[in-house]
C-alpha cells in the first residue's frame, strides 16, 4: 500500500528548537541560528526511513486570523510571540524542503492542523496508508484505521516517537478519536486559550464523554433530570452551555479546506543536490553531507554534465585547424610534467656540491 506522509512544520520546528536549546544552540558560521532547522531534518530523516513514503508534505500556520479568531476573540490571545531565534530560521527550513522537492502548503485563514486534517482524509479516500507527524494531540481526533498520528518526544535527550492510530486511542481515553472533540469541548484547552467549562479537567471531561457519548447527549440528560451530576459541577456545566459548545467548534479541526494540490504534487522526488548541498554547506551541516554522501554526488554529476556537453571525434591536425577556423572557438590545455632546471638553480647546486667537497 502507498503511503502519505504529512507534517506540522510549525509544530514540529517549535519541538526542534526547544529540543536543542540553551547552551547547545546551533548557529552557522555566519551566526544565523540553526538548532530549530537541524532538529526538524534529523526527525524528517528518520521518519523518510521508517515509512519511505511515495508522497509528502509539510503544513505550515500563517499569520493571517483563522475562522477561530472571528468566532472567539480570545482564541490563542495568550500565545507568546515566537522567539524571534526560532522565527528566523521559518523561510530557511522552506528553503531546504523546497530544494528537497518536498511539497509545501499553507493557506490564509486555515490552520496546518486543518490542512493535515483535509488531507489526511484525502489520503484516505485515495487508499493511501496515511501518518500525520505532529507534537499536537489535537491530531487524535483525526486517527482512523489507515490515519496514524505520530508525536514525537523528548527522553534523555533523544527524540522517540509514540504512534497512536484508532485502537491505541480507544485503548487509551476509552473513546473513538473524534469524541476527543467532546472532550475538548468540556475541558478547553489553556495553551490555544480555548476556555471550555470552568472547573471541568481532562479527567472530569473523559468521564463525562465516556459515559455520554456526546455534549448534547450530556445536556439532554441534565434538562431531564436524568444524571447523578451534582453540586458545583452541574451548576458549571448548566451556566456554560454556550462556552461547552463554542470550545468544540473552536478545537474541531477543518477537514474541507480548499487546497489545490493534488496527489501528483506531494510525490516524493529526487533532491537538487546542488541546491541541498550549497544550502547544507552555508549553514555547517557537515553531518548531513556526509550522511547523503553529497559532496562525491555532486562531484560526479558535474563530471557527467560536462561530458555531455562535448562529442569526440578522431582527426587530423589539418581538419582540426579547419574546424576552429568555421567556429571561431577553440579551447585548449597546456600541461608539463617536466619542469628544466634554471642556470640559477644549476649554479646553487654547483656551489653546495663545491662546499661539500670542501668538507
């Protein structure tokens, strides 16, 4: 079965440079920091020999607001602006998986996840076996029989990959993953500031869906009387219906964002090495190079584009000079294996063999 590869590249940029941080920042020569970009290859490279996906991509956010801030004003209000070391290496991570042929999509007004979530579904229409990398557990919810979410982690200073897919989900949270929604609807979500239901936690949440199913379902039954739910948590839940509701749409990604793309685009291809190369080179990717072997690569595709260029053909020195005459062009190579000895030099070792005689 073909495979689809889709990335966070925010999420993931942001796990890289917060991974190789503080004294072990990575800079180039020319002092531009690079700990972010060289992270985010090293688990792109890893996940390309895990997988050896036929297609790929890579979602980034963009600064444009998203239906989510014209719905709530607060949403993502108590984000820090990102590290202005980390948002400088944004357009040189493009630059490489531009060179490396790797498709890129970003949409005003969407979301990388909502951009992962159309596409994971695409994939799966297509009957591609799909993985979304994402540091995000928002991503659960997309996790289906051929959609895989994989997050990867930080322990003892290596990064290990924890792979979630619908089983592992329901074993975990004891739900499918799209009552994760549910669940984000009840508890929030303070790192998007979405607020949820005061006084509601990821625990309470789980159990309410567990046991409901569904937000609705949960209100119905406390309308009617029919719940165990007492004291101030049935007075939270009763006085923020509306904020229960608007968190779930607020942590529901998008799955019909309109992109252009098509399958043919996200085909993995050959890298312009050149390209690769001169950019691994500028920033002190020494490591790299030598991992893809680009240096002897390039070295034999030049040799190769410049046997293209000429056709040899047998002749004498009479044709020869009636050709340069037609083309008025000609070049040539003059080489010595034989340097002579200069009377200036003759004269000192005359004068050495004199002076050892002597002695």
């Amino acid at each position: 079965m073909e495979k689809l590869v889709l990335i966070d590249g925010n999420s993931i940029m942001n796990r890289a440079f917060y991974g190789i941080n503080g004294s072990r920042m990575l800079t180039s020569k020319d002092g531009r920091y690079t700990n972010a970009i060289y992270g985010f290859l090293a688990i792109l490279f890893r996940l390309i020999e895990d997988i050896n996906p036929e297609y790929m991509v890579v979602a980034f956010d963009l600064k444009a607001p998203t239906e989510r801030h014209k719905l709530y004003e607060g949403y993502k209000a108590n984000r820090k602006a990102m590290p202005e070391e980390l948002a400088q290496q944004m357009p040189m991570i493009k630059e490489i998986l531009q060179a490396m042929n790797i498709d890129i999509v970003e949409k005003e007004g969407y979301e990388a996840d909502d951009i992962l979530g159309t596409l994971s579904r695409y994939g799966q229409r297509r009957g591609l076996e799909v993985t979304i990398l994402s540091g995000d557990r928002d991503t659960f919810q997309l996790a289906t029989d051929r959609i895989k979410i994989r997050i990867p982690r930080t322990k003892l200073g290596k990064t290990e990959i924890d792979i979630f897919d619908r089983d592992k989900i329901k074993e975990t949270y004891k739900l499918e993953p799209k009552q994760l929604i549910e669940v984000k609807g009840l508890q929030g979500d303070t790192s998007d500031n979405i607020p949820g239901v005061p006084g509601v936690g990821e625990k309470t949440a789980l159990k309410l869906i567990q046991k409901y199913k569904k937000i609705e379902t949960l209100y119905e039954k406390l309308e009617e009387g029919k719940t165990d739910i007492k004291g101030k948590l049935k007075e939270n839940l009763e006085q923020n219906k509306d904020l229960a509701y608007l968190s779930r749409t607020l942590g529901t990604i998008n799955l019909k964002v309109p992109i252009e793309d098509t399958l043919e685009d996200f085909k993995v291809e050959e890298w312009n090495k050149q390209e690769v190369y001169k950019i691994f080179k500028d920033l002190n990717f020494k490591k790299y190079i030598e991992r893809f072997n680009l240096e002897s690569d390039i070295r034999e595709d030049n040799i190769k584009n410049l046997s293209n260029l000429y056709e040899i053909v047998e002749g004498n020195i009479d044709q020869a000079i009636e050709k340069i005459h037609k083309t008025r062009k000609m070049i040539f190579e003059i080489s010595t294996r034989y340097r002579p000895k200069t009377r200036k030099h003759n004269k000192r070792k005359n004068k050495c063999n004199k002076y050892n005689r002597a002695n």
